[in-house]
C-alpha cells in the first residue's frame, strides 16, 4: 500500500503542526498537508531534528515549509509560534496539536513528576496552543480548523498508561468543549484518535514484545503507517470536514 497523492485539500491555507520533527506522525502530518497544498510552520522542541526535518521537506516542497522551534510547556514559546506563523502565512487556518509524551509506569510506582510531565506535554500544552490558535483566529474573522492527537487509550485501558491515558482522555473532552466555546466563531475542534502507528520513537517508550502483540490484535494485523493517520488529519482540516466539530475520530483497526 503507497500513500495516495495529495488532491490540493488545504490550498492556500497556513498550517502549523507541532512536535513535527523526525519520522512520527507530526512529520507525517506536515507531509501529507504540503502534499495537500498548505503552506506549513513546523515546530518541535528538538531544534536539531526540527531543522533536519525542514531541509529535508522544504526540497521537496520549495517556499511551503517554515520551522519555528516550540516547547508546548513553555507559554512564551507558544504565543511566538503562533505569532510567527501568523506572520509567515499571512493568517493561521490550521492548528494541529501532535505534541504528546508518553512512556509506560505502573501506577504504584510513579512519580509526581512523571505524572506531572506527561500531563503537562499532552494534555495542558494541547490547551495552550489551541488556545492561542483560537484567539490568532478568532481575530482574523475568517473561521479555521483546530485537530488535536488523541488515543485510543483515551477510551481504552492499558496497564502502565495511567498517566498518558489520563491525557489522552483529557484531550478528548477538551476537544469537545472547546468545540463548542468557538462554534459561532466558524471554527472547527475535533481530534483524531490513532490506535497504534509504528514510528522509530515508539520503539523507544515501548519493549518491542508489548509493540508486536498490540499490532496483532489490529484488525489488519499491523500498526498503522503514519501517512494513515496524517491522512485523517487533513481531512478534519479541510473544508471536506465542513460540518464535524467537537469530534474525536479513531483511526483504528479495531472497536475502541
């Protein structure tokens, strides 16, 4: 299966996806956006692979893409992200909130910090740039698409996930509420939900055993590709998605 060409969804829009460096689904997404005509802000906290990341997409697609490094933690971070892809786009169209931080603990042995980190990546930094993104847009009059990374684990249990799930979970419900915060205003919140996408970092955070029993229980036996999620993605960012907010769609092979 080859990722399908791109049909010029998001033309003449400003993009800016966070946690975009390397090989995950942020550069995925970044891809599949300039493959669909956008302009594109890339961020990332690793400025080094957010560089290399850059390069490599600005080759294929000249004058399109922008990086903007961003720690999601880091509220003066966000407000200049936001503020410099603005300026480099002439407007922000799209939000696609990919910054997340897992790992696997058992509850009995976790740390505060720990919790408090994974929390803070995933579920408050997604609060932080969505709402800087809502008010860049809200200002601009002209609506706009917001689309936050979930997990299936948001609906589903996994043991040492307490933390990330409960993030997850949490992205979820904020994705609904603030939907409806900005409805009037023409702007578009839902989120995406991957079950399991293989990418060189997962295999990082996970035992490779957990990895291949989890892509056996897929339908389709396998992990999804991360063009298969970032597919999903530029649909809810596209006016294909005209009448979808407060959704949170599960790119999955199987029933969360």
């Amino acid at each position: 299966m080859t990722e399908p060409a791109g049909h010029g969804l998001l033309a003449g829009k400003g993009v800016v996806v966070t946690a975009a460096a390397g090989t995950g689904i942020g550069s995925a997404v970044a891809r599949r956006c300039l493959a669909e005509g956008a302009e594109v802000v890339l961020s990332d906290r690793h400025r080094r692979r957010l560089d290399e990341t850059c390069e490599q997409l600005a080759a294929a697609y000249p004058g399109r893409v922008f990086a903007v490094p961003c720690d999601v933690t880091d509220e003066d971070a966000v407000q200049t992200l936001v503020a410099a892809a603005a300026a480099h786009c002439g407007r922000l169209d799209v939000m696609v909130n990919n910054a997340g931080l897992g790992g696997t603990r058992p509850v009995v042995e976790m740390t505060d910090d720990e919790w408090s980190r994974v929390l803070d990546v995933t579920l408050t930094g997604t609060f932080r740039c969505t709402r800087a993104a809502l008010r860049q847009m809200i200002a601009q009059g002209c609506g706009g698409a917001v689309v936050n990374n979930a997990s299936v684990l948001g609906w589903r249990a996994q043991a040492g996930q307490a933390h990330y799930a409960a993030a997850k979970a949490g992205v979820m419900a904020f994705t609904r509420c603030a939907a409806l915060d900005v409805a009037a205003q023409g702007i578009r919140v839902n989120a995406v939900a991957p079950s399991l996408a293989a990418h060189p970092f997962l295999a990082k955070v996970m035992p490779e055993q957990e990895l291949a029993g989890l892509a056996l229980r897929e339908a389709f036996g396998r992990a999804a590709r991360p063009w298969e999620v970032a597919t999903v993605v530029a649909f809810l960012a596209s006016d294909y998605a005209s009448y979808l907010t407060g959704e949170v769609i599960s790119v999955s092979s199987q029933h969360p």
